[in-house]
C-alpha cells in the first residue's frame, strides 16, 4: 500500500526537496502552501494543496481535503516556518507573536488534527522540522531559536503521549542548507535606527553567507525517506555540519559562561 504523506511548506527550499524525493520514491505526496489551488500538481508532479497554517480553519480544510481524497494519513512532515531576525530588545510583540504563530501553533494546529486520524489508524509518523538554532540561544536569532526550541519540547512531550497509539514523532534538525530562508526571513523594523544596528547587520551578512554556502535540501528528503522506512527511529535526527555538531557537544560539556563567550568569539561580538 502506498503511503500518504502530507507536508507543510511544500512549495520551496526544504519542504519542496522533502516533496519531491518522497514522490520520486512512490509515496502519495501532498504539499501544502499558501498561494497554490487545490487538485494541482507541482512541476515535480505531487500534489499540491492550499494552505495557511496561521488559521484553525484553513488547516481543518486541508486535512479533511487529504483524508476525503485517500482515505488515511501515514506520515505528517510540519516544515512550514518563518525566520525571524533582530536583536531581542528591537522585536516587537506582534513580530514575535507572528513567529510563533506560524513555528510554533502552526505546528500544534496539523498534529491536533491529524493525531485523531492517526489514532484510529492505529499507525502513524509525524515529522517536525526544528533547527540546530532551536537547540541554542544565537545572537540575533533569539526569537527563532526560542520558536524552534518551543518545537523541540512539545515534540518530546507528544511522542511519550501518542507512543501506545502506534504513532511516532520525530524531530529533524537542519543546520546550514541552500534554501530562499534568507529572502523571506523576517527583519524587525525598529532595526534601522537600532542602537544593535551596525553589529547586528555585520552579523546578517554573515548568516545569510553560511545558508548560501549550505548543504542541499535533498538531504533532508532523503532522511525523511529513511525515517519512513524505519521501524523505531530516533527521537532526533541532528543535520547540522562538522562545526554545528561540535558546538553543541561543547554546549553540553561547558560551563555556560565559556560556552557563551565562544560564541561570541565566533560572532566577533564584543564583551564590556
């Protein structure tokens, strides 16, 4: 039986890498993105279904859209997401409110309504894109990393309570990859006139250049694959390179206070 997958954010970047090798190996795909029609293909050939994971309504017509369509849901992948940048003092409460609407609701809004089918199916697999920033706080990024490592807990919380439903959870965690994330990540407004202007931008251009020199998104299709295919995975699945897996080794052994400077060292930020 071919499995029946549904995807958020599956128009682009990761989401659409995830979407296009799922259905290049025979999985029924659904993608799901805010400006596409229902009963439409991608030019990968999957299916594509609209979707705006900031609205109750709109994500109960998109499940129950899949499920009148097939009948199940094996396998749900919760990629949509927005960056969020700026200093923490400049981020304003409707911004930050934005972000975790989309990363963090957004989420909970798919697994609260795919969980009841999944649970009748006595079966299923929900895979939740977080990101090696949501596994430490980083300068600049603090209202994304806290968003993703929002996701990180309740994904560990839900998957002790679902486990004796038959249905995993899974966390991916992507470090670097080449995707549009750097056209589309959110910029607090008040950074202009930011007393965190000039370090802060310094610091922007060098994000935006390790996402352009990161890896391809088809690695996480691949792993997204894998993980389908095996029959107890892991809890987490860490994508990040050589350096960002160092750093999180360093994150666990260190004193905060040494943990800390190093980034900053990193960063090039300077200390009173």
């Amino acid at each position: 039986m071919k499995k029946i997958a549904l995807v958020t954010g599956g128009t682009s970047g990761i989401g659409k890498a995830i979407c296009t090798y799922l259905h290049e190996k025979g999985v029924t795909v659904y993608g799901t993105g805010r400006n596409v029609s229902n009963n439409t293909t991608s030019q990968e050939g999957y299916h594509l279904v609209q979707c705006d994971i900031t609205k109750d309504i709109s994500v109960k017509e998109t499940i129950d859209f899949v499920l009148h369509k097939e009948g199940r849901i094996d396998v749900l992948v919760n990629n949509a997401g927005i960056g969020m940048a700026g200093a923490i003092e400049d981020s304003e409460i409707g911004e930050i409110l934005n972000v975790f609407n989309t990363n963090v609701a957004g989420t909970l809004r798919t697994c609260k309504s795919v969980l009841p089918i999944m649970r009748d199916q006595k079966s299923g697999l929900i895979i939740n894109i977080s990101s090696v920033g949501g596994l430490m706080g980083l300068p600049y990024r603090g209202i994304y990393s806290s968003s993703k490592s929002s996701v990180e807990l309740i994904s560990e919380a839900m998957s002790m309570e679902v486990m004796k439903f038959g249905i995993k959870v899974v966390l991916i965690e992507p470090g670097d990859f080449k995707t549009s994330i750097n056209e589309n990540r959110k910029v607090s407004h008040k950074t202009k006139e930011s007393v965190y202007k000039s370090e802060f931008e310094r610091i922007h251009r060098l994000i935006n250049e390790e996402v352009n020199k990161g890896q391809d998104p088809q690695k996480i299709g691949k792993l997204v694959y894998k993980i389908m295919n095996t029959k107890n995975p892991r809890v987490r699945y860490n994508t990040g390179d050589f350096s960002s897996k160092l750093a999180l080794v360093l994150k666990r052994i260190l004193p905060t206070r040494l943990f800390e400077r190093l980034i900053m060292n990193h960063y090039k930020i300077k200390r009173s």
